[in-house]
C-alpha cells in the first residue's frame, strides 16, 4: 500500500501514521523526523533547515524533494510505504507524481485528518516527544504510565522547540496558505479519504482503518 497521510500541524499525523505503518507493514517515511534526526546529529542537512523549522516556515521544496526522492528508491519502500509531512505544497505534489511515475508506482491513498483550528494549538504545544526513540505523547491526550518517561524505552520525554504556541500559530498559517490547497489537489484525482480528526485517539485510527479497507 503506497500512503500519503495529512493535516495540519498537531491534527495527529504522526500518531496514526505510527498505528498504519505497523498494521499494515511498511515503512512510515516522515520528512519532519528526517529533518529532526539531522538537526540532532548536526549533518549538513540538518544546518540547513534549522533555521525555517524553528521559524516553523516550510523547508525549500528542492531539499524536502531530493531527501524523498532517495528515501522512497531505498529496498524497503519496495513493499509500500506510508508518507507523512509531504507533500507539503503543490509543487512537492507534483514532484511526487513525477518520482513515481519514474519508479512505476502509484498512490493508492491520501488520508486527510480534519481537525478544528482551535483544538491544533492544545494538540500541538501539549505534545511530548521520547528523545531517544521519537515515540509521541501528549500531557492531557496521551500521557505516558510514569510522567516524563517513555513507556515504550524509559527514555526522557522533551518538548519539540516548534511546539511553543508563537511557532504552532505560524505553522498552521502556513499549512492554511501553502499545504491546504493539496485536499483539492488528491480530490480531484480521485485519492482523498477525509476522517474526522476531532475524536479521540482510538477512534481516528478505527476510522481510518474502515476507510482504507472498503
Ligand atoms: P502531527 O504529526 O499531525 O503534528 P501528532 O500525531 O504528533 O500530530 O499529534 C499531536 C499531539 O496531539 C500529540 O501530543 C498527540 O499525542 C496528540 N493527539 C494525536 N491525536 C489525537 C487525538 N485524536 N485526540 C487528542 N490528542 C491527540
Ligand atoms: P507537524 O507534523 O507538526 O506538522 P513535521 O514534523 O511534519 O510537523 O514538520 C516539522 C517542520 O519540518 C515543518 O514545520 C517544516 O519546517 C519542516 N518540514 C517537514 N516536512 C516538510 C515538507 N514536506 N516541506 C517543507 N518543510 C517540511
Ligand atoms: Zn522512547
């Protein structure tokens, strides 16, 4: 199964697309988690797009393009593969389509997560990430069994620094003016399933099952 999931920033992307990929075996290809393993290690890569992610403006198309071109060539993405974070723009769509059709495959998918502008920013600033293993909770949502460690590695759980309210709110402006216009995009050829994001975290998954196997 060929995935792209999206939503604006703190819609739960991550959190479902953690559930899908396991399910349904394949690898969950998250262009924020590229990105931010980078910045850890301080590659090249990673000194390149520090500065628009902790401005929460979009990394240039020609970077998050290239970073996917080599991530969906490699022998795992064989079997199917389930894309988070990107596209993020009509152009990044496009390229999509073209890196595709060079590899022979298709989209089977586009899941968008549709949640209500006021609850993203609760979503987003309340979010807590395991700095060893990445897995994501939430303070209030989705709070670990012993507070600020992880349950799946005892690691310490950290704020992201784009998680502070200033750089949500100008996230999701961004997302509005720049990633919005992709739901037209997919629906119009035919790809788009919309789930109702504004229910709990079970739920969204439940629903997203149901709409992938009809
Ligand atoms: P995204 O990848 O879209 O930015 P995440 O999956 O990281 O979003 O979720 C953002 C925050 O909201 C996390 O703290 C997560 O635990 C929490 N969350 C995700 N889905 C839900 C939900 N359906 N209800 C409440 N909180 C949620
Ligand atoms: P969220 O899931 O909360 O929307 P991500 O982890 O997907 O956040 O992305 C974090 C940041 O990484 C973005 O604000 C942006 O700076 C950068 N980024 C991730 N994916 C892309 C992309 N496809 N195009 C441009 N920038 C991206
Ligand atoms: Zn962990």
């Amino acid at each position: 199964m060929r995935l792209v999931i999206m939503g604006p920033p703190g819609a739960g992307k991550g959190t479902q697309a953690a559930m899908i990929a396991d399910r349904y075996s394949i690898p969950h290809v998250s262009t924020g988690d590229i990105f931010r393993k980078n910045l850890k290690e301080g590659t090249p890569l990673g000194l390149k797009v520090k500065e628009y992610m902790n401005k929460g403006l979009l990394v240039p198309d020609e970077t998050v393009v290239e970073i996917v071109k080599d991530r969906l060539s490699e022998e795992d993405c064989r079997k199917g593969f389930l894309l988070d974070g990107f596209p993020r723009t009509v152009a990044q769509a496009d390229a999509l389509d073209q890196v595709l059709e060079e590899m022979n495959m298709e989209l089977d998918h586009v899941i968008n997560i549709d949640v209500a502008k006021e609850v993203l920013v609760e979503r987003a600033v309340g979010r807590r990430v395991c700095k060893k293993c990445g897995s994501t909770y939430h303070v209030k949502y989705n709070s670990p069994s012993r507070p600020g460690l992880c349950d799946e590695c005892g690691g310490e759980l950290i704020q992201r620094d784009d998680d502070k309210e200033e750089t949500v709110t100008k996230r999701i402006e961004v997302y509005l003016e720049q990633t919005k216009p992709l739901i037209n995009y997919y629906s119009e050829k035919g790809l788009l399933l919309s789930i109702d994001g504004g229910q709990d975290i079970a739920k969204v998954g439940e629903q997203i099952v149901k709409a992938l196997e009809i």
